[in-house]
C-alpha cells in the first residue's frame, strides 16, 4: 500500500487550513486508535456538512485510509482507519 497524499500546493494548504479551522472552533478532543485515529467534534449540522467535504477529498486524496462521520455520545466523530504503515501516519496527523 502506498501511503502518500496527493494533493499538493494551494489544494493541500487550503484543507490543511480547513481542518485547522474546523477543529479549533470545533473540535472535542483527539484519540489515537489501533487502527488509526479518531477525532470528536460538537454535532452541530454545519460542522457535519464541513466535515463530509473534507472527507470527499481525504477518501481521494489519501485513499489508503478509510475516512468516515459517525455519531457518539452526542458528538460526531470523524474516524479515519488504516492497516500496516498507514496507522502511524494517520497517528501523525491533526497533531496541531
């Protein structure tokens, strides 16, 4: 499996940018998982919608994880899972 993104220049500035944003007017908290990572967000319908687009791309972009929205616990959870090298990468990332 390759692990690689491939977006590049302006396209990956403005999602890195966008999840940023996203995250910190947003964002709950951060878990590292087994299989990848988990990040939990208020449940709001506006942060639902921004986070299905971002996820549009990242399930293009960075095709050897599996990027999902899941509901728990009142929040939603934004679930990107992986095997082999990609767990540690996806470990490595949203770390700001």
């Amino acid at each position: 499996m390759d692990i690689a993104c491939t977006l590049t220049g302006t396209n990956q500035t403005e999602q890195r940018e966008r999840w940023f944003a996203l995250r910190e007017r947003f964002g709950i908290d951060r878990h590292e998982v087994a299989d990848g990572l988990r990040l939990t967000f208020e449940d709001r319908p506006e942060v639902e919608t921004e986070l299905r687009s971002l996820l549009a791309v990242e399930n293009d972009c960075c095709a050897w994880a599996d990027w999902t929205v899941e509901r728990a616990e009142g929040t939603l959870v934004m679930a990107a899972r992986s095997q082999g090298d990609g767990v540690p990468t996806l470990h490595g990332m949203f770390t700001m």
